[in-house]
C-alpha cells in the first residue's frame, strides 16, 4: 500500500496576491511621503518667520534701550532719490556725551516678491567728531523692505502744533480718547519697520519717548552735525 504524498505549506502566492500587496504598499507610501513633505513645509515656514521676527525684535530691543533714555531727538531726514534714498535720524544720550544715528539703507525694492535687502544701522561719535557719510555702523537689523507708503522715522516734538485725536479703537471709550488738544511733556520717535525672507514678513508700528527729554528740550542740538550731506 502506497503512502500519501507529503503535504507542503510554501506553495507560494498567486499573482493577484502580489499585486494587491503591492497596491496597498504604494497607498502607504504615499500617505508616509506626503506627511513627511507637510512637516518640512511646516518646519520651513516656521523657521523663516523666526528669522523675520529676530531682525525685528533684535531692532527693538535696541530702541528700547538707547531711544527710551535720549535726551534728544532730531527731525528724521532723507539723503539721495529713487532706490538709492537713505534714511536716518540723530539722537544723543541720556547724558548728552554721545551722539547716534539710526540710518536705513533700504537696498534693492524693485520685486514685491524678493528677499528685503534693507539694512538697519546704528552709528555713534562724540561731539565735535561725526562720522564720514559713507562710515558704516553697527548693523542692528536687516531683510528689511521700504515700500514707500509709510516714512520708517516719525518724529514728534512737544512744542509742534497738536495734531487731531484719532478715533477710539472699538475697546477704548470715547472719553478715555486723547483730548483734541492733546500735546506730550516728551519727544517722541515712531518707527515703523518691515522685514521679509523667503516670503515670510513681519513688521513693528512703534513709537518711543524721550524721557530726559521735555517741552524745553531745544530743536537744534550739537549731534545734528553727524547728518549725511547730499
């Protein structure tokens, strides 16, 4: 009597088994992929606004410290025409012994799309020593862009003819708004600053206040002496 042939168990897989696998590795992949594409975007996209707002908050930070103690402030002017404009502003120091500049050099603004090539400087002299136009300073933020809608320096002073109340916000009542005649014991600066990379932007709507200045505090002052000549 014959026995039975042995029974095997690798008999294998058909085509269609295959195919099926091989479907359902792809629809896998694919999600994976996709997945891991959205988490670089995102990491980019966080990354490139950091880099915006650093140049920004680096910025402030040193207006904070140098501008909140000024004990002047000038009328901020422009130097140059079209692409090549400059703008700047003098201030002195809490003691009146030195003498600074903020000075923005907006660069290359033909794209609406590019990369800001404004730089953002900070120049210093003594008294009776002002630097060379062409001197550079300490670079204290940059990728900024100038789009010509708004001045980066507004300059307030105390004796100047008071300006109209603006509107209350919708949180703030009308009484609490500034009177119309409303005119500040200090000299102040308002500076407004764009910065942009890789199409992130972020921008700062600030103005400081002099607090060793006053309503005496004279117009003219010795550090105006550092201003570029055209």
């Amino acid at each position: 009597m014959s026995r039975p042939a042995a029974r095997r168990d690798d008999a294998g897989v058909s085509l269609i088994e295959v195919l099926v696998s091989m479907g359902v590795m792809s629809i896998v992949m694919a999600l994976f992929t996709t997945a891991i594409l959205q988490a670089y975007r995102a990491t980019g996209k966080v990354e490139k606004m950091s880099i915006v707002q650093s140049e920004l908050h680096r910025g402030f930070q040193r207006f904070d410290r140098e501008l909140r103690y000024a004990s002047w402030i000038a009328q901020p002017g422009t130097v140059g025409t079209g692409v090549n404009i400059v703008y700047y502003v003098e201030f002195a120091s809490a003691n009146g012994t030195e003498c600074l500049q903020l000075r923005l050099e907006p660069g290359n603004q033909s794209a609406a799309t590019r990369d800001g090539e404004g730089i953002l400087q900070l120049l210093r002299w003594t008294p009776g020593a002002p630097p060379a136009r062409t001197a550079r300073g300490q670079t204290v933020a940059s990728y900024l862009v100038v789009d010509g809608t708004a001045a980066p320096f507004a300059w307030r002073d105390p004796n100047s003819t008071p300006s109209a109340s603006p509107s209350p916000s919708p949180s703030v009542s009308a009484s609490a708004a500034p009177p119309s005649d409303f005119v500040p014991d200090f000299q102040q600066l308002r500076i407004r600053l764009k910065s942009r990379f890789d199409g992130a932007t972020a921008q700062i709507d600030t103005t400081f206040t002099a607090l060793n200045t006053s309503r005496s505090t004279a117009v003219a002052h010795p550090c105006q002496e550092g201003r570029p000549t055209p």
